[in-house]
C-alpha cells in the first residue's frame, strides 16, 4: 500500500441515497491528509445510490479512464406520469395514466434506444451552458434548448413489470443520463415516465459486490481508507500493458520517446498501461506508429 504521505489509489464507494457525490467526496476527504487530491468519477444524483468510485491523490490524474468505462444501472420507472426533474425529486404530473401499456408494447419499445443515439440532457443537470448551470437556469424558472448528445447504450433488460412499476437493467457508456432515457421512453409509448429509483451497478472495474458503504468509512482514520483502497492501475483492467526496461521507463518519464518494432501490425494509436520491474506501474504510454509516447507519467 501506499505511505500516508503519498496515498494514491481509489476507494469503490456505495453511495447513499440523499447526499449529493461532492458530498460524499467531502466525508472522504476529512480522513485524508490535508491537500490530498479527491474526486469522484461519474456524478450520480442524490436520488441515486450505488458505486461511485473515488480518486485519491496521483489517481486523480487517470479520471479519464474511470469515467469512460462501461456502466451498469438498475432503475425503477414510473409510469403515466413526468416529472420536471424527471425523476421522483421533483413536481410529478400526471400525463397519461390511464392509458393501457402492455409488456408488448415495452419489448417493441426498447430497441429503439440501443445503439448510437442522440440524448438531451435533463435540465436538471449539472452540465454548464453560456456558464451556468442547467439546474441553476431550472432552478430559477428558466428552460434552455440543449444540445442532444452522442451517447452509446449496450443493452436494456426488462427485469419486472407490473403497471405502473418498470424495472430496467441499462447497460451503456459514459454520458448516459438514465432520467432522460425515462423519459424518452415514456414519451415514444405516450404515457410519460420518470425514474423513482435509480442503483448504478457498476462502473468499469468498479463492481457493488466489492463497494463499500460510506457509512464505513466517514470518520476513520487515513489506515482505514488506505487498507481498502483499490491500486492505481485497477481502473485501467481494459487497457492493454507494456513492459519497458529501466533505461527505456526513465526516458519516458523523462518525456522521450521510444522507437519500437511490434512483432505484428499494431493500430495506428493505442494506449498501454505501462510497467517496469524496477517501478511497477509508472503511467500511460500510447503506441503511435511504432512510438511510444509518455501520456501520463506517474511514477517519479
């Protein structure tokens, strides 16, 4: 494990529901040294529980390859009603609850949401446009037209039915905003929709099985984060590795870069975790034809 005085790794946290993940981010960080680095990767509503991984020290400078794993959501949707925060926060409505939706009706429904799609985020949400908050702008009675974004949903699985109750299990990329596909939902079978509960399974190398609740770790002591705390490289399980030698690992943590010939023909530009006996794993490295380059350097 990591000293005291250079903590570094990530905490798989099960986060509660009713405290917001900068929250959660904060209760963490009082058992820390002071001016560690913190931060979560891949915001979840206060409605929300389930994992939400934590960033300590060095770690935080790989948030980009946490956040882009592939997620995991169990979600309960209500419907025949819209909520304006489309999920159970906020002023529920009633759009269309006497409509007749049959488990037929679903099955033929979902497909159309797999694949590539265009998605407008909520206004409920923390994105930023003209340098504000959409939830600000909602807050204060304003509504803005969004952008749709490009987002990727692998599968959706229908778990139980029993109208009005749907229960989902999403898989998808990040940048998925589970209320919006609510209430897309709701809207392509005329009825509307919002999500009354919302558990994120997984992200990426982050599991439920293996998270902790943050009611066990709020005010311990930094040996107690520390001994749960997942390595640095864990986050990166998808990315292929590279072994250098010493000469070759302190050049590229130097900021050179290396000549080399690839047994067989290798994509045009890859990232490697990178190791060495000497170091362990120091960084990033990206195979650009036949370079390595240092991407990020972490080891010293």
């Amino acid at each position: 494990m990591s000293t005291h005085q250079n903590i570094s790794g990530y905490i798989n946290l099960n986060k509660p529901i009713g405290i917001t993940s900068m929250e959660a981010v904060r209760r963490i960080k009082r058992s820390l040294p002071r001016k560690t680095k913190v931060g979560h990767a891949g915001t979840l509503d206060p409605l929300a529980s389930g994992v939400l991984p934590i960033c300590i020290g060095p770690a935080t400078r790989l948030m980009e390859y946490v956040v882009s794993g592939r997620k995991v959501y169990l979600t309960e949707v209500k419907l025949g009603y819209v909520s304006d925060t489309y999920d159970a926060e906020g002023t529920i409505t009633e759009f269309n609850p006497r409509i007749s939706i049959t488990l037929s009706d679903i099955q033929q429904t979902l497909p159309l949401f797999l694949g590539n799609i265009e998605q407008i985020p909520p206004m409920y949400s923390a994105l930023k446009q003209n340098g504000q908050r959409l939830y600000d702008l909602a807050r204060s009675g304003v509504e803005v037209t969004r952008p749709p974004r490009s987002v990727t949903i692998y599968s959706i699985d229908i778990v139980q039915y029993s109208y009005p109750l749907l229960t989902l299990s999403v898989t998808c990329g990040s940048g998925v905003y589970i209320r919006s596909l609510a209430y897309d939902i709701g809207n392509t079978l005329e009825c509307g929709a919002y999500v009354t509960s919302l558990i994120r399974q997984r992200s990426g190398s982050f599991r439920i099985s293996e998270s902790i609740p943050l009611s066990d770790l709020q005010n311990q002591d930094t040996s107690f984060l520390d001994s749960r705390m997942k390595p640095i490289d864990f986050a990166l399980e998808d990315l292929p590795s590279s072994h250098f030698s010493d000469t070759e690992a302190v050049k590229l943590m130097q900021g050179q870069t290396i000549s080399f010939q690839p047994p067989s023909k290798s994509s045009s530009e890859s990232d490697y975790r990178a190791y060495n006996n000497s170091f362990g794993f120091f960084g990033i490295t990206r195979l650009i034809d036949s370079v390595w380059h240092p991407v990020k350097i972490l080891a010293k």
